[in-house]
C-alpha cells in the first residue's frame, strides 16, 4: 500500500513504542520518516531494524529540549527537501507527584517535555508548511489530555494544554491545506511505561501491576492498547483522505473517555 | 490484500451520500457488501456503479420500519454467511420547525428513521456478532450529536441519542471482540441535505446558501466536509487495526466540534 508515497515526516521520539510503531506504519505505506531520540547508538541500530535504507534517518537529541524539536524539523527540511507530517510523539513523565510534593523541577520538565515540545515543533513547522499550503500535525496526546488522575497532575495538565493548542492551530491554518490533530490513546505498556510506571504507580498509591489493571477496567475492552492501534489511526490522519479532519481529538482508548 | 477480505458488511442506507462512499471503500478492501434502500430500482443502479460483482448485494428497506431493519441484518446473514460490520448509516429529518412549532410527527419521523433504525439494526447485528466474538458497529451519528442548533431539535436530539446508545454499548461488549463506534460529521451536500436542507433553513430563519455558509464558516476549514472523509474513518473502524478503538464519537468536521 502507498496511502503516504512520496511523502516526508518526522517523529519526536521515534526509536521505540508509539514513534517507532509510526515509522514502521509510515514507511510501509511509502513515506520517508526522520525519527528521533537520545541516545545515538540506539537510533542508528533502529534505523537498521526498520531496514528501509535511505528512506530512513536518525537526528538524536533530547525532545524536551527547543534545540532538538527545531533541529529535527531543520534537518528533516534540509536532507529530504520538504515536511509533509510532523509528529509531535515524544512525552512522558519523570519523578511525578500529587501537587502536594510536585517539585518544580519536574514540573517544568513535564511542561518543557509534554506541551513546549509541541508548541516548538508546531510553530517550526507551520513555517515551512504554510508558504506550502500543505502539512499534517499529529500530536501524541492521552485519555489524560480529557481525564483527571491523581498522581500525575503535571502529565495531566500538559495534555489537556495540548488539546487546546491542537484546537487553537487547526483553526489558525484551516483553510491553508493543514491539519492539526491529536491521537489520544488509552494506556499501552510501552517501554516508556515500563520504566517510568512503578513510580508513577506508588505516585497513585498504587503498584504497577494495579495501575495497568485500573486503566484496564476503564476502558471497554479490558486490557491496555497498542502502539499498532494507534499508528493505524495516525497513518489515516497523516494521508490525503484525511484532508478535512482537523482540530480532532482522536480516540484510540477502548472506551475509556466519556466524550 | 485487502484490509478487509472475507468480511461481510452490511450498509442501511448505501445507494447514495455517505453509504455509498462507505460501500465502496469496504468492496475496494475486499469485504461483501450489503446495501440498501427504499427504492430496489436505485438499489441496482448503486449496485452496477459500485461493481463488486458478486460481493454487492441490495435489499430494499425501509429503515424506519423494524421488521425491515431486522429482515436486512438476517438477509445480510442468509447472503454471505455472517456479519461482522454494521453501518446505521441511513437518516435525517424532515419538518423542520422550532422546538415551539415541532409536531409530534416530525419528531416521531426523526426518531424512527435515526435512533429506533440504528437500535433495531444494532440489537439484531449483535445476536450474531456476540457468538462468533467478533464485530465492528459504525453509527453514522453527526455534528449534532456533539452541538446543538436552533431550528433541529429533533435531528440534534436523536443524534445526541445515537452517541449515547452507542456508548452504553461499547461498554457492554467491549471483551466480545466487537467495537461499537459513531462517527460525526460535519455537514455535507448529500442528496438528503439538499433534500431537506432548504426546509431546516426555514426553520432556522436564513435562506439553504446562507446555511451551508454557516455550517462551513464554523468548520476551521471553512468549507463543508465530503462523503469520502467518512469513508476514510469507516474504514479505519472496520478493519483489524480498529480493535482498539470503541465508543468513540470522532469528528470528521472540519474542527467544528469543540470536544
């Protein structure tokens, strides 16, 4: 299938979990994607395993950081010529807290890593976008950008912030052949997870084991989601039969959220 | 390959607008395809211009009849085997008036032809689905199922009904392998809309050109949507890759929709 043929993207994040599901996603329908991520040696060994030669490239760095967010777009720009899609996937949290112990270290980098990320990228971007007419946004938001839960009151608070900026941007360049949209997905036990979730569990008062179970029972389904679920829903809003949804705030939950 | 080879739809509505579309997409993803329609001439005209050959099927039905409704989910069955996708597509209304002049027989009329249409189909598709654990149910719901507007009472209350049945029942089958979704859109020049567009404008106090420059100055694209965005999402839902997602109501507006 070619749903994205000739098409360029770049991804905050991108060597492992829902980034790394959307560069496999992008390149099987014929794109050519620029992943991101800290650490070079695990880029370069993604860029391998994604095995699509030179229709793939790696630019590391920190995605909290404004240096990396603009690099990545400049350098996808720079080596491919254009940025058709630009995902804004990174984020995450680090020593979370109840607001009553949040430090302001962690908040800041909540808010540098979940919401100024994107708000960088976006705005770098929409400059090389606009002049073109043309360009898909996509953030990686969350249930959590809808929903409250305790514990993690910076992750929360972020992703709400991001849903507004997608609302915000989409009306901006509506009639400019752009989108903005965000995917919200349910709980997936992602490597990210996986590391960061005992502690963000004990955050909840809860074990990691119960946290997943509690989204779990949230949900619908019953069990976590997948980053396959969520690519699949970023490969339709990254092709052309997306081109007149925006500002969408797009489930991928099993049936968690209530609206 | 297609996305959906050897699945088994079955379309209410199908013959023209959105259905259409949606049929369309599916066959081209290798599913069987049922569609229907009051009139069995325009049934088989439907089905000579979406050439699926043996993998289109019409049956005529009134969707705001049950007996019709359950008939074309069993037809569907008797047809191809099984069904694993439902689209309540068909719907509208007719007698547009301010809640204060509303007859009981328009909103009865809305009701039939959208909410008892989408429940009766719905229930009937479900007695086969939860057997054979496996199941996709798309409910082409609206922007009126999110907002009101004045002059469409009864469109915007029973598509604000379509959401919630909707949500009820992704939660009851969501560990049967069947999702339950609705998708919103914005409007669209369907023959339904230019039908009874004109009427609703009435009611709305503006003439049909100032109502399609209303609903698409709220869009941020400024401009209505098409019946192929839908498809795009129905599609998405019907396939595999959709597992994860269920109870949703996603907007396929524009960015019309603030939620």
């Amino acid at each position: 299938m070619s749903r994205l043929q000739g098409k360029v993207a770049c991804i905050t994040g991108g060597t492992r979990s829902i980034g790394r599901a959307m560069a496999e996603a992008f390149l099987a329908e014929g794109a050519t994607v620029v992943i991101n991520g800290r650490d070079q040696a695990k880029g370069e060994q993604c860029i391998q395993e994604l095995g699509a030669g030179n229709r793939t490239a790696f630019f590391p760095g920190d995605a909290s950081r404004q240096d990396t967010v603009e690099g990545l777009i400049d350098f996808t720009i720079e080596k491919f010529g254009q940025l058709d899609i630009c995902c804004l996937n990174s984020g995450g949290v680090k020593n979370t807290a109840p607001v009553a112990e949040m430090t302001d270290e962690e908040w800041q980098l909540e808010v540098d890593w979940n919401l100024n990320q994107v708000f960088w990228g976006m705005r770098r971007a929409l400059k090389h976008m606009l002049p073109r007419q043309s360009g898909r946004i996509l953030v990686t938001s969350s249930v959590e950008g809808k929903l409250g839960k305790p514990g993690i009151p910076g992750y929360v608070a972020t992703k709400h912030a991001v849903n507004g900026l997608v609302k915000a941007a989409a009306r901006e360049v509506g009639t400019s052949g752009i989108t903005v949209n965000a995917i919200l997905p349910g709980l997936i036990e992602t490597d990210i997870v996986q590391q960061s979730g005992p502690d963000t569990a004990k955050a909840m008062g809860l074990t990691y084991e119960e946290m997943v179970a509690t989204f779990a029972k949230e949900s619908a389904i019953k069990r976590p989601n997948t980053v396959e679920e969520v690519a699949a829903a970023a490969v339709l809003l990254a092709s052309d039969a997306a081109r007149n949804i925006t500002g969408c705030l797009f489930p991928v939950d099993g049936g968690t959220m209530p609206y | 390959m297609g996305m959906l080879d050897g699945r088994v739809a079955c379309i209410t509505g199908g013959t023209r607008g959105i259905g259409f579309a949606i049929a369309r997409s599916l066959l081209g993803e290798g599913a069987s395809v049922v569609v229907s329609g009051r009139s069995a001439e325009k049934g088989e005209r439907a089905l000579a211009e979406l050439g699926g050959g043996d993998r289109g099927h019409f049956v005529t039905c009134d969707v705001k009849q049950r007996d019709d409704c359950e008939a074309l989910v069993d037809a569907t069955v008797e047809r191809y085997g099984r069904i694993d996708i439902l689209v309540a597509n068909a719907g509208g209304a007719t007698g547009h008036k301010p809640v204060a002049e509303l007859t009981d027989e328009a909103f009865e009329d809305a009701l039939r032809w959208n909410l008892w249409h989408t429940f009766w189909t719905m229930r009937r598709a479900l007695k086969y689905m939860l057997p054979q654990r496996h199941g996709r149910i798309i409910s082409i719901s609206s922007v009126e199922g999110k907002v009101g507007k004045p002059g469409l009472a009864h469109y915007v209350t029973v598509k604000h009904a379509i959401n919630g049945l909707t949500k009820s029942a992704a939660r009851e089958v969501g560990t049967e392998g069947i999702t339950v979704n609705a998708i919103c859109p914005g409007a669209i020049e369907t023959d339904v809309m230019i039908a009874e567009g004109p009427g609703a404008a009435a009611s709305m106090g503006i003439t049909y050109p100032e109502l399609v420059d209303m609903f698409a100055q709220e869009s941020a694209i400024k401009r209505l949507n098409e019946v192929e965005d839908v498809a795009a999402v129905a599609l998405l839902l019907a396939s595999d890759a959709g597992a994860g997602i269920t109870g949703s109501m996603i907007s396929v507006d524009g960015g019309t929709s603030p939620y």
